[in-house]
C-alpha cells in the first residue's frame, strides 16, 4: 500500500486594518463611510464563506473607492481571496503592489508573509516533478526572507509551518522535524499549535515507513520510535477534541499509521494492529458533521473578537482577526476535500480484503458505492471489487469458481470502459491471466497481452512476461517462451523473477528432448537460486532425469 503522504494545510494570519478618517480628509467624509459599509459589506461576505463574491465585492471597493484609506487592507484581502481560491496570478499581481510604497508598513508585513504561501500552494499544483520541486524551493526562500526580516511578526509561527510544509512536500525530513518542533516549542499556547503537531506526526510516519521498508517483516528499534511518536501525537489531538476538523484528519491518518505499520510488521504483530486500525477508520466523522463544527468554531471567534472590541482591547482583537482569517480558510478547505468518512469506510473495505475476508469487502465497498463522491473512490471500489472476486476464486472448490470468475471479468471489462488504461489497475490484466494459466493459456495470453499493451511500464510487466511465456509453453510455442525467457534475462531482473525464467528455460529444454542441457539448466538452478521454490523444483526434475 503505497503511503501514499497527507492533504496540504496552507495557513495564514492577517490583520484587520479599520480605516478611520483623519482630520485632513474631513472633507470627503462621506465618501470615507461609503467606503467603510463596502468593505465592511464584503468583509462579512467572506467571513461567510463567500469567497467568490467576497472577491467581486473588494474589487467593487478598490475601484469604486481608489484614494480610500482601505485601500491597502482591500488589496491584502484581494491577495488572500485570490490565494484561497487557486488563481495565483491575480494573488501575486495584489502582493507584488503591497510589497512597494505607499502601503503602510503592518500591510507590507502580511504580504511578505502571504508570498511563500501562494507559492509553495502554486508549486502543489505542478505536474511536473522538476517544477514542483523549484516551486517549494522559490517559496521555502521566501520564507526564510521573511524569518529574517520580521523575526518577532505575529505571524512567525504561521510563517514557520509553512516552510516546513514546504519541506515536507520536497522530503527535506530533518528540517520538517526541527521547524515543528521549533513552533511545538514556542507557541505553547496557541490555537493553532495542533496544526505543527499533526505535520511533525506526518513527518514521522513517512520516516517511519521509509525506515521499515528497509527491514520489512522484522523489528526495526528506528522505525518503531518514529512510528511510536506519531502515534502519541495523534492520539493527543484526537483526545483534546477541541478541533473537529483537524481530530478527523488525525483519526483518518492514525488508520494509515497503523496499517503502515502492520505492512512491515513481524506477521504476529499484524492482526493486532490491523484491529486497531479498523477501529480509527470507523470513528470518522461524516463531512456534515465536520463543516458543522469548524462552523461553530469561527462563531465562537467572532464572540470573542466582538467581546474584544467592547472592551476596547485592540491588541485581542487584531489576534482574534486573525485567527478569523485562519478558521474561515479552514472551513473552505474542509468544504472543497471529499468526504473523509467515505474515504475511511473504502480504507475498511481494503483491510477485509488484506485479510482475504473477501466477502466481508464487498459488502463495505457496495454500501458505500452510493456515496462516492468523486471519481478516485469511484474507481478504487471498482479496483478493489475485481480483485475480490479473482483471489477468492482462487480458494474457493472448483465448483465455486466459475461464478465468482465471471464476476471479475464482468468488474474488469467495467474498470477499463471507464478507467483505461489507468495506473491504479496495472495489475489487474496479470491477475486474471493468471485464473486462466493452468486450463486455458490461449485466454490466459489474451490477458497477458493486454496488460503488456496497456501497461508497458507497469508494476507487474516482468511477472506478466514471465507469466505469458509459460502459457507459451503449455501451447508448445517453445521457441517464442524461449526468446522471451533469454531476453528477459538480458535485463538482470530480480532474482526471485530471474529464478522463474531460468526455471522456464529448463522446461523448454527437457520438452523439447535436449535432456543434457535441461540437466545442466537444472543444476544451474539449484547452485545459483538455492532459496527458492524453482531450485527445489529443480532438484525434483533431476531425481527424475
């Protein structure tokens, strides 16, 4: 199970600069209230959620109002209006002017501090792995800018996750780990403090599953104590149950935590933990749930920012407002992601399947076909249902197996109409090759051929050419297994797969009468791949020669 790493959480906090009329501009008074009820009109439409409008909204402010003392602050909420909703361009024309005079200087402040985060939010949109890469690295400079020019900025631990983020997204894992704990360190107290604990626990388990793959199926003292931290951490998050939104996030990946770790685990210590992550799946909250409570949440800040302004605390209400901005860009990203749940009961499904509970997995991935909202789950419940079928026919008596056989041609046949071709199914062509192998090579081929055509870079091309060649040999198609078998070899495959085509080329050799050589294949066999199943089947076919 690829690990696959966790979704991007870009933050920031901002300042809310209310104008004032100054006893110079007495004369355009009314113009000044004009503009204030504007911006205050399209304040409140972004305080809503409405971030589209809100936008058209400020720009109205920004062209209606040009000398207005808003100005500045319209333009910085322009910035993060056009940040949040992905049109970069338009982010970094309204920074780009912040950054110059005449912007008052806490205004200059937040656009220095809002410029890596557009950037590094654009380079996670590249496709291109070069430009994705240079993309974090422009915004992880820019951060270290900003460090340096505000070192005491109320935004020094927004400005620090960010650039660890950046660093995680570029696998720069030592300096993720010293950042976060950095901000884990300092900011003690504040509200968004989790937000570093559920990156560093991220951290952890990428490092914890890069170390386990290096000793799968065995202790690992390393892997086990970065396993272990990020376990603690999320555990912590989900017990204070303070921040819905990010205790769903931490329960969703305690799962693929503990299902990482079964991955690599010693085989006793597998049920256990695949127990315990069944357990955190199940305990997600469903979507509605969640935007509920992160709607309460920004209620709950817009209390205490009014309570702030009665009493006349400016200094609470200017940090009020900020974590206004950062709960409502919060609930927007909480709207835009699927349905955590549903993901969940999908990662349900899968762990019956691992555990060949094959009908159990079908009934979670059919109850939950309805629901899919998008077109990745849709397509792995799809995935997952094929290969239901082709593995347990595959344990099944023989009268069972036609049947559930059928049904994995029928989800097959479904997958590729709607999915050709993608990467998700590279195996799935092998898999039902395979169903055919023993009792109809000529089917079998016509699958093997398929994924080769299909998936020409696919995870399971040497297994499939291995596979085709040994239906060649059961049709006597002996010179063209041969080819195949010789040629596979030139590419110094693995020595498991490599034990397989020698293993081919020994059966060729004595069904084809050329008994001295097949010895001498076999032998071969047992001297060069003594730990596996072809020598052993090897020493088998010289007692008989």
């Amino acid at each position: 199970m690829k690990f696959r790493p966790p979704t991007r959480r870009l933050i920031l906090i901002s300042v809310l600069v209310t104008g004032a009329c100054t006893l110079s501009a007495l004369k355009a008074e009314a113009q000044t209230v004009s503009a204030e009820g504007a911006n205050n009109a399209a304040l409140q439409l972004m305080n809503d959620g409405k971030l589209v409008e809100a936008a058209a909204a400020f720009e109205a402010v920004v062209k209606n109002y040009p000398t207005s003392t808003f100005v500045a602050d319209t333009q910085y909420r322009l910035a993060t209006l056009y940040y949040f909703l992905g049109d970069y361009e338009k982010s970094n024309g309204f920074i780009q002017k912040l950054l110059l005079p005449p912007t008052p200087s806490d205004i200059t402040e937040l656009a220095y501090g809002l410029l890596p985060q557009m950037l590094a939010a654009k380079a996670s949109k590249e496709k291109d792995e070069a430009a994705r890469k240079a993309g974090f690295e422009a915004a992880i400079k820019e951060f270290d800018a900003f460090l340096k020019k505000y070192p005491a900025s109320t935004q020094l631990e927004t400005a620090i996750y960010g650039r660890a983020l950046s660093c995680f997204q570029i696998a720069k894992y030592d300096d993720v780990e010293a950042s976060l704990r950095a901000n884990l360190k300092q900011f003690t107290n504040s509200e968004t403090i989790l937000e570093s604990q559920f990156l560093l626990a991220m951290c952890l388990m990428t490092e914890g599953a890069l170390q386990a793959q290096e000793t799968p199926n065995v202790a690992n003292p390393k892997a086990d104590a970065a396993f272990d931290e990020a376990q603690r951490l999320l555990t912590d998050i989900i017990t204070r149950r303070n921040d819905i939104a990010l205790l769903n996030d931490a329960q969703f990946q305690l799962g693929e935590l503990l299902v990482n770790r079964a991955l690599f685990a010693p085989e006793a210590n597998r049920a256990a933990l695949y127990a315990k992550a069944l357990d955190a799946y199940r305990s997600l909250f469903p979507k509605a749930t969640t935007v509920a409570a992160q709607e309460a949440r920004i209620k709950n800040v817009r209390d205490r920012q009014h309570a702030a302004l009665v009493a006349k605390n400016l200094v609470l209400m200017r940090s009020m407002d900020g974590l206004l901005d950062h709960e409502i860009a919060k609930l927007a990203a909480v709207k835009a992601k699927g349905d955590l749940s549903i993901s969940a009961q999908i990662k349900v499904g899968q762990l019956f399947y691992h555990k060949e509970s094959y009908d159990e997995a079908r009934v979670v991935f059919r109850q939950v076909q309805p629901f899919a909202e998008d077109e990745d789950q849709k397509k792995s419940l799809l995935y997952y249902l094929t290969l239901s079928y082709a593995m347990q026919s595959r344990v099944l008596p023989a009268e069972a197996r036609p049947k559930l056989v059928d049904k994995a041609i029928e989800r097959y046949n479904e997958f590729q109409s709607a999915y050709k071709s993608d990467a998700l199914a590279d195996d799935l062509p092998y898999t039902l090759g395979t169903l055919f192998l023993a009792k109809d090579p000529e089917k079998a081929i016509h699958y093997f051929q398929e994924g080769i055509q299909l998936y020409p870079k696919g995870r399971v091309l040497n297994a499939t050419l291995i596979a085709q060649a040994n239906a060649c040999i059961q049709l006597k198609q002996f010179d063209k297994a041969l080819a195949t078998f010789q040629a596979f070899l030139k590419e110094n495959p693995k020595r498991e797969l490599a034990a397989q085509a020698e293993s081919g080329i020994a059966t060729i050799l004595n069904e084809t009468g050329k008994t001295e050589e097949a010895i001498a294949q076999y032998r071969k066999l047992v001297a060069t791949y003594p730990e596996t199943t072809e020598a052993e089947n090897a020493a088998f076919s010289l007692g008989q020669i």
